[in-house]
C-alpha cells in the first residue's frame, strides 16, 4: 500500500492517550445539544430528579433525554438502536459520558415522562424567541396524516365491517354449496375433500363470531370505529387513499418555518382545529394580536369567530357548497347585505328585508326575502320555489371581515403553501416509509414532539449557527 495514507496499528499504545473530547468537533451539533438540556430545570418541567434511596441507582433523567433528542436529531427512534449506538457512537459516548442504558430502559423514559417531554418541546420555542425568530407574528397553520402502528385491516369502521361480514356470509354459503355436491357425488367419498370443507366452514363460523363481536364494540363507541393494535388510531383520509393513523397540526412561522405549536389528534378532518391550535401559538409567542393563515379545510363560523375574538386576525378561504350555484342559480354571494337597513339586495335591484329568526344547529340564523319574486324576470336564475330565501348568521359579520381580508391579501394562499409544507415533508423523510413507534395518543403526541423538538433544533442551528448558539446559551 506504499503511496496510500497510513492508518495508526489497533494494536499500538500510545504515552498520552486521547480524551474523547477531541474526537467531538467544536462545531458539532451534539454540543449545542448538550448546554441545551444542561441549561433546563428538569425538575420544574416534570422530571423525576431525586436518586432512588434503595436498590440499584437510576439513569439521571437528562441522560436518557440527551439520548432521546440525539436520536431523534440524527433519525433515530428505536430504543433499541439508540442502546447500540450509546455503546459504539462516539458523539453519543460523549454525550452521555459513555452511559449506555439498555433498550428497556430508554424506551421506559419514553413512555413515562410524555408530558415534561412536551415540555422540553415548549422550552426550545421560548429560546427561539429570545433570539428574535418570531418577531413577525405571522404563522401558518396545517394538518397531515401520519400512520400508526396499527394495520388497516385492523381497524373497522362501519362499511368495512358490513363488507368484512358479506363477505364472510358468502364465503360460508359457497362452502356449503360445495359440501351439498360433495354429499350426492359418490365418486368422492373416502378422498377427505369432505372433511377439508367442513373444516373451513367451522374457521369461517369462528370468524363470523369474531366479526360480530366486534361490531357491537364498535357501535358502542363514540365514532363508531375501532381499532385493535393502538385503540386510539383512527381511518383517515389522505390524498384520497384510506390511512389508519392520526392527524398533526401545526403552526409553522412564516418568517423562519419553526414549529411554533403541535398537537396530535385523531380526528380525520380540521374543521374544528383552528381556533385550538391558533390560541396555543398566541400563547407560545406572547403576542397581543396573532396573524393565521390557513386553507379551507378550516373554515367554519364559530371557529373564525372565537379566533376574532381571541385577537387572532385569519386569513381562510371560504368553503362553497352551494347547491344553488351546482343548480345553475345565483347563489349567496350575488346578494349585497346592506348593514344600515338590515336587508339584502338581489340581482334584480329588489330588497329582501329581515322576517324571521330560526335556530339551526344551536345558531340563531336570521332570514330574509321579499314578496316580488313572482314577477321578477330574473326568477328562473334565482329560485325554483315561491320567492327566493336569504339566510344569515347572526355573527355573520365576522365571516364578511374574514372574507374582505383575504380578498385584499390575494396571495395569503400561496404563502402557507410555501411555509406549512416544508416542515410536514421534512418530519415524513426523517420517518421514512414507516409509522408511529408508540401506540395511543398520548404516547404518539411524545413522539412527535421528539420529532418536532429535533425540526426545530435543525432550523435554528441553520439560521443562528452552533458556535452562536452555544455562546448566547452559556453568557
């Protein structure tokens, strides 16, 4: 190998032998995440912190957490791979001062500290904030589907079930089809056609038991859905395609793409998760007033209104669902609402004035119309009934700002694409084509905080830098 570069003999000493510090670059992100975890009070956010009085003593908590974001940082979340790394990672040995807990113990960490994790994933956001990343208090707000544990033929929601049952009830009679043939033809007696037919049916009956059993747990449940892996997970869509898993959301600022707040829930769609996930990030950043930017997925009255009211300004384009307009009919948008008068006025030049006022799922919905539609030249435009029928929320001046902001910030949608995106497809290549590790919600919404706190540490470090980091954290 003369002309190569020489390595060093395994097998030579040497006088002074290396410190692993020197094998840690100053510039290496474990550093940063060593004074980060060194800096918190475990204590205060929920850790348990005294030492065991008998028995054998137990790994200090901020160990097992410097393991945890470690992993997470470098994409990975098996406890039992962080055991193998803590005993052949040089950064990890360094971390931890060559601790190696064994898998059961790191996964334990895990599972018991889920809400001081959560924590920890808070404390990294007020750091941001001290450094000035959140000054715009702008963000934008998403939801993605992530896959659980649990497999979809595990989960069952009503019309999987009314097929799983179908087609167990056809498979039985079939079989039984074939043993009445099996029966009148004498050729096949003696050959154990018979009895490898009758004992599909018996697994068959077995499983239409089963089925059934389970079909009253499901009725019984809230959602009417269950699940047999992680009870918690639920069947979702997801770009069109089924997903038994559960939903993220997240505010993301628009400035710098940090992960201002989380949550995991099992709910499917977003509809009621504006106003929740908003008021987490107003309470996040300290703000008085908090800018939101959001698709349709999330509009719905009573949540833009308890945003207004929360000193959330929105920005969330209006569902259409009118059946009018599906009709070929002017719908509602063709009405000008005249504030002063308290009427609409139609296509037509006619006002519909305030008649009556009607409760519709727990909302006083005032209504509107006039007595001239009869001989309106536009009627056959408008309605198919006696006289067109204007309704209105009581509230609905809340929705009519909403709207005039979002018309006067024509490309709002185009900057939560741009921000909301990224996080949600980064957070899913770290994972890969897998799923959730941990089964129920609570222990999921652990996990994605790992995965959020790790997001975040990657993106600061990217627009402050280690070194600067490290110096601010330690002054």
């Amino acid at each position: 190998m003369s002309g190569f570069i020489q390595g060093l003999a395994r097998t030579q000493s040497t006088l002074f032998p290396e410190c692993l510090d020197d094998f840690v670059v100053e510039d290496s992100a474990v550093r940063f995440i060593d004074v980060f975890i060194d800096e918190l009070n475990i204590t205060h956010l929920g850790f348990k912190s005294e030492p065991n009085r008998i028995g054998r003593p137990a790994y200090h908590p901020a160990v097992l957490l410097k393991i945890y974001v470690y992993g997470y940082f470098n994409q990975i979340h098996s406890s039992r791979r962080l055991e193998r790394e803590a005993q052949r990672n040089i950064e990890l040995m360094w971390l931890t001062n060559r601790l190696a807990p064994d898998f059961k113990t790191i996964a334990d960490f895990r599972k018991n500290n889920g809400k001081a994790v959560r924590r920890v994933c808070t404390e990294f956001v007020m750091l941001c904030k001290k450094f000035d990343l959140f000054n715009s208090a702008f963000i934008a707000i998403d939801g993605s589907k992530f896959k659980a544990v649990n497999n979809r033929d595990k989960n069952f929601t009503r019309a999987k079930m009314k097929r799983r049952l179908t087609d167990v009830e056809e498979s039985i009679d079939r079989y039984m089809d074939k043993l009445t043939n099996v029966d009148q033809a004498e050729s096949f007696a003696g050959n154990g056609k018979k009895e490898g037919i009758e004992s599909k049916v018996v697994d068959l009956k077995k499983e239409l038991v089963r089925l059934n059993e389970l079909n009253k747990l499901m009725l019984e449940s809230p959602d009417q859905q269950v699940s047999l892996t992680d009870p918690d997970a639920r069947s979702m869509k997801s770009r069109g395609a089924g997903i038994v898993g559960y939903n993220l959301q997240a505010a993301v600022d628009v400035e710098h793409h940090l992960i201002v707040s989380h949550e995991v829930t099992n709910i499917g769609n977003d509809r009621n998760q504006l106003a929740s996930i908003a008021k987490q990030a107003k309470a996040a950043l300290d703000v008085e007033t908090l800018r939101v930017v959001a698709d349709r997925g999330y509009y719905k009255s009573e949540e833009l209104k308890e945003c207004e009211e929360a000193s959330i300004i929105t920005y969330v384009p209006k569902v259409r669902t009118s059946g009018n307009r599906a009709q070929g009919l002017f719908d509602k948008s063709r009405f000008i609402y005249n504030a002063d008068d308290n009427e609409y006025e139609c296509p037509a030049g006619e006002r519909l004035i305030y008649r009556t006022t009607m409760v519709d799922k727990g909302k006083n919905i005032l209504r509107y119309w006039t007595s001239v539609c009869g001989q309106c030249a536009l009627k056959k435009k408008c309605t198919k009934g006696k006289e067109r029928r204007v309704s209105r929320w009581e509230h609905e001046d809340v929705l009519d700002r909403a709207q005039d902001r979002l018309n006067a910030n024509w490309n709002m949608m185009t900057v939560r694409s741009a921000t909301v995106e990224h996080p949600f497809g980064t957070l899913k290549s770290w994972m890969g084509h897998t799923h959730f590790l941990t089964k129920t919600l609570a222990r999921v919404q652990t996990e994605m905080s790992l995965h959020v706190l790790a997001y975040n540490m990657k993106r600061m470090i990217r627009i402050v830098g280690i070194r600067s980091l490290i110096k601010a954290m330690q002054c």
